[in-house]
C-alpha cells in the first residue's frame, strides 16, 4: 500500500487498517508477499503508560528480505539470539 492511499483514510478506515497490520500475520506489511510463520520478522515498538508501565505492542510482519532491506537502511546488524 502507497502513503498516498493512506494519507487519504479517515479516522475509521485508519484504525481497521492499523488493526488489520497489527493483526495480520500471513502477508508481508511492506512489499504484500505472503510470508510463512518461519520466515516473517515482527516489528515491535515499546510504549509507555504511566499507569500500566511500559508495555511492548506489535505494529506488524514483515518478510525476512524486507527486514534485510531494513536493516541496511538503518545501518545496523541483527543479533542472532540462538
């Protein structure tokens, strides 16, 4: 999906969207490839509430070549935690 397109979604339409990313584990977020459950890497973001502490929340899957491409663009190596 393009930023045009979602710069376009009213209020309603943005939150089925961002639930659909959050939610959904079978497609790719950034290319819509279909990713398998070994292959996919979740993007987490910590959040902090000062009632609740700080919370982690999934914003969505993506597939093991657009991490790659991630990861270059930000210039930093993937820890291997086996």
């Amino acid at each position: 999906m393009k930023l045009s397109e979602i710069r376009k979604m009213n209020d309603n339409e943005l939150k089925a969207f961002l639930m659909r990313m959050q939610n959904g584990n079978s497609f790719c977020a950034k290319c819509g490839e279909y990713v398998n459950t070994q292959s996919k890497k979740n993007v987490y973001i910590n959040t902090n509430d000062y009632i609740k502490g700080i919370r982690q929340r999934k914003l969505c899957s993506i597939c093991n070549n657009c991490y790659v491409d991630m990861l270059d663009y930000l210039g930093v190596q993937d820890i291997g935690w086996e």
